[in-house]
C-alpha cells in the first residue's frame, strides 16, 4: 500500500513527497473500532466517517543514522467523499504531553481554498499507551473532491519557500545603482557553501553605503564554491551575525529572521536607516537545509544535532556549521586564521578524561580508608561530576607530598567550578607534619575561632550549605582548602582577628568577644534592598543572608497584624527596615561596636544615630564570595532614596599596619582567577542564533555565563530592552547561567558546550551572543510597552512602575505575524544598546535613562543569583 510518492488507503490519498514533508505509513481502523467522541460545539457525541493511524518518519528514517526525533509531521490529503469527518492518530510522535496541554494544536491549510494557514479547530487530544505517545484530532474534507488539505505539526517554512523569498529580493535589489547615496541599501547575496546533498546555503549582506572602501571581502579557504565575486569591506563598522534552522524543525526561527531581514530591506523605515548606516549584517537563513527539505526535526542528514558541534565542526561532516564558524572568526579577527581544532579537541577529550578517573580515584580511596563521607553526599557530587563537560582546572602542589596525589586532586579541581557556583563550600584536611600539624576538626577549635561555620553562613546566607572536614575526610591535598582559607582571612581581617591561613593561630573565645564585632547590613546595602523592595516587592526576602541579618527580628512593641495588601506589605518592610536600622546605629553608638557587613565585606562603626564610618572594601573579595546587593555605579543617575541617608566617611588609619596585617591585605586583596577578562576588540558586535521551543511558554533569550558583574549587565542589556519594545518577549524566562551552558542533551549525551552561542564566546570573547528561543504555542505573558519618545504620552509615575508589567489579556496563540514582530523588535533593540534609537521607549519607562537601566541590571544581576537567575531545572535541550 505504501509508495515512495503516495501513500493511498481506502479511496484517500496521503501526499508526502514534497520539500518539508514528513509522512511514512497509514493504516485504515475498521469502521466498528472506531469510537464516537463529543463534538465540542454541540457538545453532543458523534462518531467519525473514516479514522486512519498514521506514523512519522524519524530524523534519517531507513539509514544508519536514524535516531528517535519524531516531532515533526507535515503531509497532504486528498479524500475520497466530500464534507466526511475524518479523525487522524498519529501514534508514534515523541511525547509532547505538556505543549498539547497548553493549548498547542497543528496547522491546516487547503489548495485550493484557503491558501493561508491556520490552527485546526478542533482541539486534538492526545495519550500514551504502552509507552507510546498518540496525538488524535479531526477535520472535515473539503467540498472540492480535488482539493488538498495539508496538516503540519506548526507553521512550516521549507527550503523551496526560502529560494523562492531570496530570489524576489533579488530581483528588487539588484543590480545596484551606479551612484547610490550613502543610505541607499547595500545589498549581497552568495552561496557560503553547499550541504551534504548540495543544497545552496545562502550568505546575506546587508548594510549602507556609508563607509565603503573599494576593497573586497577575502575568499576564505574552502568556502564560496561559486566563481562571484565577494562583497566590498566597509570601515568603521562591526558585524552583526544572524543564523537560523540549526534545527530544521523549529520553523518560528525562519519567521524571526523574516521579520527582522524586512525591516533592514526597508529604504524609509528610520530604524533601517540607522541599523544599515551602524552596522554590517551577515545574515544565514538556512544552516541545516538538508533536514529542511527532508522533513526532519533536529539533526542533519547524518543524525547529528548541528548546534553541538561548533567547538569542532569538520569540513567533511559538518559543512555548514564549519562555514559559520570560519566566518564568524574572520569577522571577529579581520583576517583569516588558522583554526586549531586539534587544541579545542585534546583539552576537552583531556579533561573528560580527568573526571572520569578522578572518579573512580576517589571512590578508591574512600574504600580504603573506610571514611566516614556519607554516600548520598557522594551520589551527589558522582552526578554533579557526571553531568558536567567544564575543563578541569589543574592546582598546582608545591610540595612533594602533595604531588603524589596529583589525580585524585585533578578530580577535586573539576568538581571546583560547580561547588563555587552552588556556593557549598567544602574543607578537607591538608596534609601536614605531625611536628606542626594541630588538630582542625576539633569542637574547641571550630567553636573559638572568629570565623567560625556560624558565622560563615551568616556571610553568605542562612541557605548556604557549609560542609565540615568530617564530611569530606579524604587523604590528598584540597583545591577548596585555599578558596575557603581566603575567604576566611579576609573576612577575619575585615574583623580585626589574628587568624591566619595556615591556621597558625586563632582566637579564643575571649579574644573574639574583646573584638566586639557584631553582624548586620551597612546602610549602603540597605538602600540599595530597600529601593529594589520599591520595585520588587518581597525580594529583600530572597537575598542571602539578609532575611536573618534584618527581617527575622520583629521591632521592639511591635504587635503582628495582618497585611492585606502588596503595598501594605512594602510599606511594612520598609518600616521594619528603618527600625532595624535605628536600633542597630542606636545600639552601635552607645556600646562603640564594631559592625561587619555580610554584604559587602565592609567594616563599619556607628558613631552616632544614622552616621556611619565606613572602611573600604577589600579588593578581590566581593568576586570570590559576594554575591549580595549593590548600590551600582553606572552609566546613569542611581534611583533617588527618599527614605533617611547615613553620611559615610572615610576611617582614618590609627596607626601604621604591621607587617603581619601588610602579609595578610596582600592575601585577601589577591585578585580572584574566576573573573572574566574585558571584551576584546572584536569586528563582531553581536550574535543571534534563532530558534523555536517546545515546553517552556514565550519567547526569551539564553545568554552566556560570566562572573563579573559588567560583563552580566552587558549580556543582560539587549533581553531586558527586548521587553521594552517587544509584547510578547519575556525577561523573566531568560537564562544566563553557567550551568545552560554545560548541560547535556539527555537524549544523545552532547554538551550545550558546542551550542553557537557558547562556542562563540570561547572563540572571540564576544558577550553578545545569545540563542533567541519562540515557543510554539503561546506565552505567559503580554507586556505593556511604554510609550515611544515621540508618541506624546505622559511616561508612568516612577512609583507605579513595574518591570515587566503583565497585560490583563490572555496570552494570544502565537503566529508567523507574531514572530515576525519579535524580528522588527529586535532592531529596535539593537539601536536601544547604543543609545541610536531615534524614537526609543525606554525615557518613558521606569529606567527613563539607559544608565539608570545598566543600574537596575547591576542590582538584578547581584541580588538574584543565583536564586532567580536560575530557572533551568528541567529545561529541554535547544
């Protein structure tokens, strides 16, 4: 019954044998199997006509490489009666059960008649049994006997569509006049490279006329197999790099760059102007158009997943992906350059290998010497190991004792990077001479020293685990040891003790309390949670450590009541916040207590109500261990703090440091080696990798990982002015952190690691490079969008101002319009960055500056990681 062209059962004929298509077998169920369903109009029973099962061809179906993605569909039908129900089960998809629950349903047009595509109307219902997932739904056949009706599982965009789009601007944008004007468009076409199966894979440029030179782009080695002539370089202008359909079944992506290539071919759109005359853009609408054409989801023709595969793509094996990289470092560097692949191949193979026998070093160890290290904590960090693909870091021992555990201490050192992140900071005991060693794991120890576990997590937050050296009783020398001993002696510094980080001395419990230093927030810190309180309500409760330094003590005569309301709430927390803050001035000046901030490091005496005298912070501090709120020093005014300001001074020095305090500030002051170096100069300004999403709701941005908190603000800045000029994009859904960019796809074990957007940052340095996620099926959220500058309307009150603001309407169902918007935002945004807008939104949003909205991301940055920053758990592979 099956035929490589059509497929036809019981007088119905299923077309699949076009560019996209996706359809491999049909079977009739018997007229008395088929069970009635209730109409949902008539909310009466009702039994179909015909009903037919139907199953999907997986990614390469029938090759060697056929793997288990079968989410895609899109095939025709032509009935055999006119105006019969139909109902289609198609058994053998990959369980979406959470999309179609959401309201998700495919789409349907019919030629001819109703040429446009839309979402069926009747809502499918889907189940799994036996382990397999079945999506069911019914239609009408068309009243037209040689009609077809097309079902996809969304909005298709296929590789015969896009030629056919490229081939039109051709003929309205070439040939380019003999004496164009400077903001005239410049506009050039060429083949990059040829597929697998030797498709074309386009290259789009797209800019101005103004600062052209006569000078050509190289031909790069092995790339632009056709014999045409590249485009001219242009001075004074970087590159922004736009790429889609990695995943050839995430169509919304194609819709994206639609939107976003019509606005920049728009000669009298200002936006346009100014994006052409500021920019050069390379633009890739195709970068995997063998599974287009073949209807597969998301690999290639050979099954691999092409958005992991950037670190090291093959020329051979990967075409495509090998072209984008080369180009984006030609555009990056200026120049070609040899890519050493073979270095990016070894570290990782290198480090893949540290883990693994580090491992099992470990758990050899802990046999042998029977220790007391509880085997879920182990099961623990075996899967936080597992889960990993980071490179090692490698400490180096000066000692010869030490050395000999040079593997079990390669294993430590990999695990290092995600215990810092999840901020469990573990001690082991060093390895010592008996002539010097002291016993560190005593309770008499541990309680008398100033710094004590207590403490610590009074520092860094009541939700902080901090492991004891009986739980990770492991012979060998700790990388976390030095972590922990810094962080220790500058707190203690900052204290006025004597410890020291070899643990030569400590104080009694005499001497801690004769130092009368005393726990709290500084009045800079508090400002700062109180003016993110104004926006924020109730955040001040997810900062660490600030709960229990300021909120869990309720003010003295103070009955409880109830609060009914947000503003009542702020308004109490604020109350609660300048009671706190009076108490403590009050009591600090009274007793002439030394206070330590939690946050910032800082050390503080109250020498008077509401006046502090504050001392400076240690440097190389704040990187290793802060990770609390900040008042901000940016670009743009601070928000106004209409609440009582303390008047900080400097301390002045009593008398000249010791040489012991001088050794000490030049170990604490130590630069800590996990900041990110400053962006190099780069001829790429940015990087959009575009994409569609199944499971998590809107449209979001991921951006990368870093550990300075410019650099965050900077990833940070184009998403958040996305939702400024975009209804339907959602800040609060992206992700930037270090863990997105390292999780492996359960299903083939590969590393986001070798994503476009990780790579290029390893590549090039570069901050701006994002992956753009559209949900299929709809948001959470619509968000109201301040008014443009030259609209006219009165700009929101500054205490009314919300970010982002949820508008009372359902979320619609997403559509290529939909999409195509998100793409004209996204040139707006790119403008917002560089302050270029001619007509920019955000002096009539809450930020009213873009200083003011480097600020608000600086404190958003400090004050919510990594509690709200991390939204991964359970995300599906992009």
């Amino acid at each position: 019954m099956d035929n490589k062209s059509i497929i036809e059962c019981a007088g119905f004929y299923f077309i699949h044998n076009f560019d996209s298509g996706n359809l491999g077998h049909v079977e009739q169920v018997p007229t008395e199997l088929i069970e009635s369903s209730i109409n949902t109009k008539t909310n009466a029973p009702e039994t179909p006509d015909f009903e037919f099962n139907l199953w999907t061809r997986p990614d390469c179906a029938g090759t060697e490489f056929e793997n288990g993605n079968r989410t895609w569909f899109y095939f025709g039908i032509q009935a055999s009666e006119p105006g019969v129900v139909v109902r289609l089960n198609l058994i053998n998809l990959n369980k979406q059960g959470k999309m179609y629950n959401q309201g998700m349903a495919p789409v349907t047009r019919t030629l001819p008649g109703k040429p446009q595509w839309e979402r069926i109307r009747d809502r499918p219902v889907h189940s799994t049994d036996d382990n397999t997932f079945t999506l069911s739904f019914k239609y009408k056949t068309s009243e037209n006997p040689k009609a077809t009706t097309f079902f996809a599982f969304t909005y298709p965009y296929s590789f015969a569509e896009l030629q056919i789009a490229l081939n039109s601007i051709d003929l309205k944008m070439l040939p380019v006049s003999q004496a164009p004007s400077p903001d005239d468009i410049y506009y050039w076409r060429e083949c990059l490279i040829y597929s697998l199966e030797g498709r074309r894979v386009d290259l789009l440029t797209i800019t101005s006329h103004h600062g052209i030179t006569s000078e050509r782009e190289e031909r790069l080695k092995n790339l632009f197999p056709d014999n045409q002539d590249r485009p001219f370089k242009f001075q004074n202008k970087k590159v922004i790099f736009i790429s889609a359909r990695v995943h050839p079944g995430e169509t919304p992506s194609s819709f994206v760059f639609n939107g976003f290539l019509n606005l920049l071919l728009n000669r009298n759109d200002p936006i346009a102007i100014q994006l052409r005359k500021s920019y050069v853009f390379k633009m890739i609408p195709f970068l995997n158009p063998d599974g287009v054409a073949r209807g597969h989801y998301r690999t290639d023709t050979r099954g691999v997943n092409l958005n992991r595969v950037y670190l090291n793509p093959s020329l051979t094996l990967h075409p495509t992906v090998f072209a984008s990289r080369a180009l984006i470092r030609y555009y990056h560097f200026g120049c070609e350059k040899e890519d050493n692949f073979d270095d990016v191949k070894s570290v990782t193979s290198r480090s893949m290998q540290n883990i693994s026998e580090s491992a099992e070093l470990i758990e050899n160890v802990k046999k042998k010497k029977g220790s007391s290290y509880k085997s879920s904590e182990y099961v623990k960090k075996e899967r936080s190991l597992k889960s990993g693909n980071k490179s090692s870091t490698n400490i180096k021992i000066s000692t010869d004792t030490m050395s000999k555990d040079a593997n079990v201490s390669c294993g430590e050192a990999a695990n290092l990077a995600d215990q810092v992140y999840d901020l469990k900071l573990q001690e082991m005991p060093s390895q010592q001479s008996g002539a010097t060693s002291r016993d560190l794991n005593s309770n008499t120890e541990e309680s008398s020293c100033v710094l004590n576990d207590d403490l610590l997590r009074t520092c860094l937050g009541s939700t902080v685990h901090v492991s004891t050296s009986e739980e990770l009783n492991i012979a060998g020398s700790n990388p976390l040891k030095p972590l922990r001993d810094t962080l220790k002696n500058s707190i203690s510094l900052l204290m006025e003790s004597s410890s020291s980080v070899g643990g030569d001395s400590s104080l009694t419990g005499t001497e801690s309390r004769a130092c009368n230093v005393k726990m709290g927030w500084c009045e800079e810190c508090r400002r700062a949670v109180r003016r993110l309180e104004q926006t924020m309500p109730g955040i001040a409760t997810m900062v660490p450590g600030y709960s229990v330094a300021v909120l869990t003590q309720p003010s003295i005569g103070q009955s409880p009541h109830t609060i009914r309301s947000i503003n009542e709430y702020r308004e109490h927390q604020i109350h609660q916040f300048d009671v706190k803050g009076r108490k403590e001035s009050d009591q600090g000046a009274d007793d002439d207590s030394i206070y330590f901030c939690t946050n910032c490091f800082k050390r503080y005496v109250v020498t008077g109500p509401h006046e502090e005298v504050v001392s400076k912070q240690i440097p190389g501090v704040t990187s290793t261990a802060s990770i609390g709120v900040t008042t901000g020093n940016g670009d743009g005014p601070a928000p106004e703090d209409s609440y009582t300001q303390a008047s900080i001074k400097e301390e002045k020095p009593k008398s000249p440091p010791t040489v012991k305090q001088i050794k000490k500030k030049a170990i604490s002051a130590a630069p800590s080696n996990t900041r990110t170096p400053k962006e190099p100069e780069s001829g790429l300004f940015l990087y959009i990798d575009l994409h569609g999403h199944a499971s998590k709701k809107g449209i979001f941005m991921y951006g990368n990982h870093f550990d300075d908190v410019e650099s965050s603000v900077e990833c940070m800045l184009l998403p958040r002015i996305m939702s400024l000029n975009n209804l339907h994009f959602h800040f609060s859904s992206c992700n930037f952190t270090e863990r997105n960019m390292y999780l492996k796809d359960r299903r083939d074990g590969m590393s986001r690691e070798g994503s476009g957007r990780v790579a290029v940052l390893k590549a090039t340095g570069l901050v701006r490079s994002y992956t753009l996620e559209c949900n299929y099926n709809t948001g959470r959220l619509v968000n109201v969008l301040p008014p443009a500058l030259r609209e006219h309307t009165p700009p929101p009150a500054p205490h009314a101002a919300h970010a982002p603001h949820s508008h009372s309407s359902h979320p619609p169902k997403y559509t290529p319009h939909i999409f195509e918007e998100v793409g004209r935002s996204l040139g707006a945004s790119i403008l917002d960055v560089t302050g270029q807008h001619p007509n920019s939104r955000i002096p009539c949003s809450e930020h009213r500056t873009l200083g003011a909205l480097r600020d608000w991301l600086r404190a958003h940055s400090r004050t919510l990681r990594p509690q709200c920053l991390s939204s991964i758990n359970n995300e599906p592979a992009f």
